[in-house]
C-alpha cells in the first residue's frame, strides 16, 4: 500500500513537491530524482490519447540549469521535431517563473526485433540479470545522506557497498503524484538520478560532487516496481567526474545512465 506521493497536483501542468522530495545536498531543494520521473510524466500525458502508432521514450537528456527549490512547478512540454516513426519533444521545468530544468527526449516507434535482439548481457548469472530484490537485504542510505527523498527509498546492495562502485535495487512505496497513474517508465526514471549517491567516492561532508545532468538510453522499456543501478563513480584531477550506471529491471539490463559531475571540497 502506497503511504504519499512525491508531488501534488496544483493545476493544469503544475505541481507541489512534498517533503519526500527533499533533496541530498539541502532539503529545502529538491532531490532531481523525482523530479526527473515527474518530467517523464508531464511527457506521457502530452503524447496521449494521439491517433497513430504509439510512440516510446528511447532517450531523455535532462540538463539542470540552477537551484531546485522545494516550491510548486510547471513543466510545459512542445514537440520539436513532429514524425510518425520519430519524434523530438521538449520539456522545461519552471520554478518561481524561472527555467531549472531543460530535457529533451526521443520518442521512437515499436515493431518486433525479437529476432535479432542482444547485447549488454553481463550479469552476475550470464545472461544480464542482477540477485532479485526479494533475497537482498535493506541497507539504510540516510546514515550516507539526509533529505525526504533520500528517506523515502528502499535500497537493497547486491554486494557490499565500495567507494565509486555500487549495484544496487532501488524501489519506493510513494506514489509519483497523488491521484494520477503513472507509467513504469516515470517510475523507474524517478528513481535513476539516486545513481550518484550509491557509490560515493568521498564523504558528502568533505566533498561536493552534485551533478548538472542526465541521460538516460533504453533499448528496452523497464518493467515492474524497482530500478537496479550497476553504478562505477569517477573523478578527474581537475574537478569534473562522471557517475555510469547500467540500468536492470528484474528481467536484466534495460539501458545506461551518464551524470556530469562538479567536484569540490567543502
């Protein structure tokens, strides 16, 4: 049973985060994990009820322009670059009237390729797939971090934890928005940009190292409630880093996920 929700509706394409969306880094912002699942389902509802061959969600660029205040948003979305087979949309994040959040994403028609389907089959078992969920223990990130967000996830290691390596479940009983449906997709997305805080370098009390972006590459569209994240961290000599992760449902690798970091002593 579900027990709250991520945001609130509060009009037409706006929306009132709660206090589980507080952020890592300063829980008066929010965490842009959530935020970038909410994105997501700003694009669904724009997409549906078309006439046509419906059309998935094969990549989404998020770049983070500014500072994430905990306030009500409004996500406006426009297609780019209109098609039957292949569509560009855009959808930016407005918070106090001012852009802080601009993603892209591809939209690219379904046939069946089952034929010639393969790669990216890793895995602990050989053919791509993580220890299920269900035989993994809990591991408590907020002794890691504080926020809303970060407390609202349930974070299940399949091997102990090491600086700037990670794979882990992450999964959540919050609803994305109160009283809407979301799809899989928005669900799992919510869940991506906690890649960053799983496989932590240095401490986040000595060291910053927010990231500026996502992407996000599917080869497959993600199903069922958890998000695995198979997560390498690394950091360059001269304040940049990068946080890679091979995204798994429960069925095996599903895609990738890159983050741009700014590193930083406190």
């Amino acid at each position: 049973m579900n027990i709250g929700s991520y945001y609130e509706p509060a009009g037409e394409n706006r929306y009132k985060p709660t206090a589980h969306a507080g952020g890592a880094w300063d829980p008066a912002e929010q965490h842009f994990s959530p935020l970038g699942g909410l994105v997501v389902h700003a694009i669904d509802r724009f997409v549906a009820g078309r006439p046509g061959e419906k059309l998935v969600l094969s990549r989404i660029s998020y770049d983070i322009l500014g500072r994430l205040a905990l306030d009500e948003c409004e996500i406006r979305v426009e297609t780019l670059r209109p098609g039957r087979t292949i569509e560009l949309v855009e959808a930016v994040v407005l918070i106090g009237d001012r852009a802080a959040v601009r993603a892209r994403a591809w939209l690219l028609s379904s046939g069946d390729t089952r034929a010639v389907a393969g790669g990216d089959e890793g895995g602990e078992d050989g053919g791509g797939r993580l220890t299920p969920p269900e035989e993994l223990a809990s591991w408590s990130l907020t002794d890691v971090w504080p926020g809303g967000y970060i407390a609202s996830v349930d974070v299940r290691p399949v091997a102990p934890p090491r600086p700037g390596r990670t794979t882990a479940w992450i999964g959540t009983g919050l609803d994305l928005v109160a009283g809407e449906a979301s799809s899989p997709l928005a669900s799992f997305v919510a869940l991506i940009d906690t890649a960053n805080g799983i496989a932590v370098r240095q401490s986040p009390t000595e060291w910053m190292f927010p990231n500026v972006d996502l992407t996000v590459h599917l080869h497959r569209q993600p199903e069922g409630r958890w998000t695995g994240l198979d997560t390498t961290v690394s950091f360059g000599p001269t304040g940049q880093g990068v946080t890679s992760t091979v995204l798994h449902d429960v069925a095996g690798p599903v895609g990738h996920a890159e983050q741009m970091l700014t590193v930083r002593p406190l």
